[in-house]
C-alpha cells in the first residue's frame, strides 16, 4: 500500500505539471491582459510597462517557468477586477459551492440507491420499469431548464422558497455555512436539487445494472439457500459487491458537481465559485481562472486516489500495487 500510495501521488503530481501547462496555454492566447489593468487610452510607454511588470515581454517558456514558480510558491496572482489575491477570492467562494454539492449528494444517493437495488432486483416489474423511464427521463433534462421550473413553480407560483441568494449564514470554525439556518436551508433546497437531478439518474441506473449482474452469482444463490431474507441478501451481499461501479461513478460526479456547478449557481444567484468563473470568463479575468481551473484539477484527482483507496476497503479481493 505505501508503495501503491506513493506511485499515486507522483502520478498526480504528473498530471498537475501536465493541466499546468494547458491552462498557462489557454490562458496565453485568449487575448491581451494587459488592457485589464491600465486604461483603454493608456500611451504606448504605459503599455510597454505594464508589459514589464505583467513579464509579458519575455519568451512563452520564461513565462511559464515564472507561473510554474508563482504556482508553486502559492501565488496565483491578483484579480484584475477585485484587486485582490484571486485564491481567497475562491476559497471565499468554496464553502458555498461545497454546500450544494453537498446536499445534491446526500439527495441523489438517499433515493438512488434504493431504488436502484429495487429495480434491479425486480427487472419485469411496473415498478421497476417506472423507476427506470424516470431515470431516463432526469438524464434527458437540461440542468438548466429544471432550475427554471423549480424557481417557477416552487418560488414564484407556490412562493414555498426563494428563488435566489444563500440565506443565513452562521460561522463554524471561521468557516460560513448555511446549513444551521432556516434561511438558509430554504435557499440551498432548490439548487442542491437541481444539480441531484443527473447524478440520481446515473447513480439509480448503475446501481441496477450491478444488482442485476450480482444477482446471478453463486454467493447470493447460497445465501438465499441459507434462509438470509431477502433484505440481507440485497443489501448485505448484493449492494456490497455491486458497489464498485457504484462508488466509481460517485467520485467522478462528486468531481464534476464542484467542477461544473456554474450554470446551477448562475441560474440561482449562488455565490459559489461557478458563478465567480462565468463572472470572471465575461470579464476576462485571468487570475481567477487560473485557480478555479488548477482547483478542480486538484480536487478531481484527489477523489480518484481516494476512491481507489476506498475499493479496498469494499471489496478486500482488490489488491493494489
């Protein structure tokens, strides 16, 4: 394991050298940034300074062993808009994502799974094929159009939530979270629901998919044989040992909630760290998209390392090396 553990820490370190260098890239021609920090009309001496300072006027790899540098040093540069560090910027924005991804999270796999033992379980039954038709159904929905629906029915129509903001805030730790308000439960529902609507769907239909593979296993023919009721055989062996796609898809989903949120936290008027990107990307400011992008890059494989740790401890037949 400690050899497994350390090979997977230099690939991770591989693959941030590697979205390094394609962000630095991007960055590098997606226009001037000059002409965010100095005025429209500045004269061409101006220019030619902030160039300086900005280390424009060196060659493409001075710029980038400098980035590299600043990276690593944990300087991600100030934002052109808020004139401040863009990484607090984000971390100030993180704990509101957090909060939905959270909460989607919880939702998606609290009806997820069970209906996806349920259906795969029962394959030919009304039921099962119901369950299956509306998992098809939450894939097919854009994100977008379901929080529209939401904001129409529940916030304006009902007047039940709010269609928009996070609530009350309380500090934990120094960290502000909603989750200990009202206020702001009545904020984070409507979100966290819009972005468990996908993940449930994929969640269900995998978790069927390996109950029914499961179920013709010899183990789960000679547990029923031994009088294990049907609940223990489902979920005490079935589950278990289907969860392995499960838990793999979990990890990617997790990883693309935080990553790609920003529709959800646009639509809503979150403040997280999506509606700060699609701010930021209109005012092509660069610093901030920077982080955000070496952010989920670091949170993605981070979760991928854990979820292989984790497949050990599901199933003790996985060995690692």
């Amino acid at each position: 394991m400690f050899a497994y553990t350390i090979k997977r820490l230099i690939q991770m370190v591989v693959v941030l050298w590697a979205v390094s260098v394609i962000v630095f890239l991007m960055m590098s021609f997606t226009g001037d940034p000059v002409f965010m920090v100095i005025p429209i009309d500045s004269s061409e001496a101006e220019i030619e300074q902030a160039r300086r300072i900005l280390g424009l006027d060196r060659s493409l790899t001075e710029q980038y062993f400098i980035f590299l540098g600043n990276l690593l040093q944990g300087d991600f540069g100030t934002s052109y808009v808020f004139r401040q560090p863009a990484i607090d910027l984000i971390l100030e924005r993180l704990p509101a994502t957090l909060e939905i991804v959270v909460v989607a999270m919880v939702i998606a796999t609290t009806i997820a799974i069970p209906l996806g033992v349920y259906a795969g379980a029962n394959p030919g039954r009304p039921l099962s094929r119901l369950i299956m038709s509306g998992s098809l159904l939450g894939i097919s929905l854009p994100g977008f159009w379901v929080g529209m629906m939401l904001i129409y029915f529940f916030a304006v129509e009902w007047r039940i939530f709010p269609s928009s903001g996070r609530g009350d805030t309380v500090e934990v730790f120094g960290v502000p979270t909603s989750l200990l308000t009202a206020d702001g439960w009545s904020h984070v529902l409507l979100p966290a629901i819009t972005l468990s609507v996908g993940t449930l769907a994929i969640l269900l239909r995998i978790t069927r998919a390996g109950m029914m593979e499961v179920s013709r296993q010899d183990y789960m023919k000679f547990a029923r044989a031994k009088g294990v009721s049907r609940r223990g055989v489902l979920y005490g062996h079935g589950l278990r040992n289907g969860l392995i796609p499960v838990v793999t898809i979990f990890g990617l989903q997790l990883g693309d909630l935080i990553a790609f949120a920003t529709i959800t936290e646009t639509i809503f008027g979150w403040p997280g760290m999506g509606k700060l990107l699609v701010d930021s990307i209109y005012r092509a400011d660069r610093p901030v998209i920077v982080v955000y992008l070496m952010l989920v890059a670091l949170i993605f494989v981070v979760i991928n390392f854990l979820i292989d740790i984790l497949y050990t401890m599901i199933d003790p037949r996985i060995t690692v090396k």
